[in-house]
C-alpha cells in the first residue's frame, strides 16, 4: 500500500473548485487548507507507487486551477 501526500498550489479564488474535485476522487482520504506556498495538502491511498503517479498526473494536475504539485511518497508499515 501506498501513501501519498500531495502538496498542490491553485489558481487565486479557485481554491473551493479545486477542493471540490478532489473530494470526488476516490483515492483522496483527506483534504485540508494551506496557507503558504501551497494552497491545499490531499492524502492519496493506493496500491503503489504507480497507482500513486497515475492519480496525480491524470485526476489532480488535469484539474482546472491547478497550478503545480508537489508529491511526498511513503509506505504503510
């Protein structure tokens, strides 16, 4: 199992759009607000680290508003 946690910088006044999507993936288990150089922080659940790619590239940076990520990678013991 695989744990990401997905630091993602946003658009200005796209913040709520943007958290709005991502509630609607499957793999996001949580989501929370930043202040700072990144907007929002989603914790990614999958597989591997595979899976982990496919969902950031694909689900989260094809997201209207997102302007650039930055993923921190970790494993379940």
């Amino acid at each position: 199992m695989a744990i990401g946690f997905v630091l993602i910088k946003v658009m200005p006044r796209k913040e709520r759009k943007v958290y709005d999507r991502l509630l609607k993936l499957q793999e996001v288990e949580e989501i929370y607000p930043l202040f700072g150089e990144y907007d929002l922080i989603a914790k990614i659940n999958v597989k591997d680290f595979e899976e982990l790619s496919e969902v950031v590239v694909n689900n989260i940076r094809s997201i209207e508003g997102v302007i650039e990520t930055k993923t921190l990678t970790g494993a379940k013991f």
